[in-house]
DNA sequence: CTACGTGCAAAGCTTTTGCATGGAA
DNA sequence: TTCCATGCAAAAGCTTTGCACGTAG
C-alpha cells in the first residue's frame, strides 16, 4: 500500500524544522528528541508515556514535561500528529503524516484501538459538510464497543455464566 | 418528522425512574430537578452550565456540584444523555432519547455545533464493526471546520484586513 | 544584545471521592 | 435500623503557565 504523495516523502523531522521556520522557530534538540522518538514507531501514545521515557534522558537527548507537551502541541498544528481519542482522560495521538486516514473501534473492556480505513465516510463527511457550506479541516470518529477478543468467552474458566 | 418508536413516548423522567429502580436507587428530588432542567430544552450542554443554575436553587428545586456530576452519569448509563463532544475541555452532553440518531459539525471559530442526520455513516460502521467481529454500542463523530457564518468575511468593519 | 527555549514548580480546570449528616422504607 | 443520597471540601489527574536562566545568531 503506498499512499505517499507530494511532500510526503521527507522525513518528518525535516518536515517540523520547515514547519517551525515559517514561524521563526528553531529546531532544538529537545524538539527533535521529540519527533524522533514518537515517530520511531507508528503506535497510539499519550503524553504521560513520553514525559516517563524522555524526561528521565540526559539533557541533549531528552526534554522536560513542559518541552514535550508544548511540542506536542507544535506537531499537532504543523499536521506531524492527530488527537484521536481520549482514554483514561488523556489525549490519545498518532501519526498525521506518511499514513492513510483512518478511523478506530475502540474496545470499552481492554482498550484496544483498531484502526480502519473507509471511504465511504470521509467521501460522505465530505458532501455533508458541503451542504452546510462549512469548511471541514478534519474529524475525530470514536466508535465504542467490545472487541471480538473480549467478545469470545474466557476459555480458562468454563460455565462462567452459571455464575451469574 | 415523527421518529418516536416503541418506548420513547413515556417522558424522561419516567424512563430515569425505571432505570434507577432497576438499580435499587430512587428517584429523589434532586435527580428530579437534574432531568427536568436539562430535559427542559434540546440544548447542547456541559455540566458546567447547571452547576451554575441548580446549585443556587433552593434546596429541592436544585442540586449541588456532586449530585449533578453523579446524576448526568447516571442519565447516561439510562440512555438518556450521551456525551457527544469535548469543548473547552468540558464533556458536552445532549439527549439521546426520544430524537433521532445524529453527528455535528463543529466550528472552530464560533464553537457552534450544528447537527446532521446521515445514514450512510451508522450503516457504513454496522459494516465496518461486522467485518471485525466488533460489537458497536455507540460512536462519537466530531467533523472539525468553520462553519458557513464566520467563513463570510465580516459585514460590520469593512476593510478590517488591511489593519493586519 | 535580543529573541527564542527550557525546566521547574506552581497554578488551572474539570471531574471524582471521602466523609459526616440526613432521610426514606 | 438499614441503605441510599446529599453536600461540602478536598483530592485527583492532566495540561498549561509564570518566571528566571540559558543560549543561538
């Protein structure tokens, strides 16, 4: 599946040094350690879980709670990174960049975000938001329920209903 | 445009006081005054809002902070509110009985959340969930833009962009 | 030398909770 | 008398901010 196109084939760091030149900014190494570090892999992550790996790092190699969630913030402006969702009353994010749209089913008993991609709803997002003459810039679709994995009955303890 | 189906025709608080007896809690005062002032209008709301209102009320027309908190949880767990978007970093609720299943465009300017009815989206996510053995009880869909109001240039100062 | 950045600690906010009091059944 | 509820104040928890100090250019 490649869905690169135009821009999208520079590495994001060098997407965010662009993107903080046209507002005067500097990429500085705690910013970078940022970037890097939330692109290295293409999971679901919150702020908290960066502040715990980054802020413990030597100077030049990390950044402190603050840093980080201001530079969350930057990414999020500069289309590096997308809030999906919200669990646990944290802000969920994933990458903005390089990756096809997509939604999540979120799973209510483990948490587990699985993402798919339809056209259909974005074609559709399209044409309703047309008909408001309202200038969509994205969406947030949450779909909760359980999961097939939670669905399937425990298979240690038999007859686990009869419990009940 | 009558969608009224087979028990959305006895009056919310009727529906919260079965829903409570089903849980060995009662229907007191306070809870009364809860459903009552947020059933009183189609309004979106946060909790916020009746905070302000019913904390001032004599004390069986109103209610206090925790009373409201725990009694819109509760209202949700019924069916009847459902917490349809975050603004301001505030839970925004509305009703989710007795009116057709809906989504809403948000204005990022203004904060206005207009509501549209679309189909196609609840059948494309029955699909979606099917096709993953997931079992959908609800979703949340935020379509993010600017509305048609705040994208016409404003009427009152023209030229106003020459002052930038 | 001037402006931008960082880190720390404190503040800000919404929402939740512990606890003592009160009331319904 | 036994639970369920309320209200108050405090706690919790994520995120933002004021401020003093550094440092790139």
């Amino acid at each position: 599946m490649h869905l690169a196109a135009f821009d999208e084939d520079i590495d994001p760091t060098e997407k965010f040094r662009e993107f903080l030149q046209t507002k005067g900014m500097r990429l500085t190494p705690e910013r970078e350690a940022v970037v890097t570090a939330v692109y290295a892999t293409h999971d679901h992550f919150d702020a908290e879980q960066w502040v715990a790996n980054l802020s413990q790092r030597g100077r030049k190699d990390g950044a402190s709670r603050s840093t980080i969630y201001r530079t969350l913030s930057l990414l999020v402006e500069a289309g590096l990174l997308r809030r999906v969702a919200r669990a646990n009353d944290r802000e969920v994010y994933e990458h903005d960049y390089g990756y096809p749209q997509h939604d999540h089913l979120i799973c209510s008993k483990c948490g587990d975000m699985i993402e798919f991609a339809n056209d259909v709803i974005s074609e559709t997002l399209e044409k309703v938001a047309n008909a408001h003459g309202f200038r969509m810039s994205g969406h947030r679709l949450e779909v909760e329920g359980v999961c097939a994995k939670c669905l399937r009955p425990p298979q240690r303890s038999h007859r686990r209903l009869d419990m009940i």
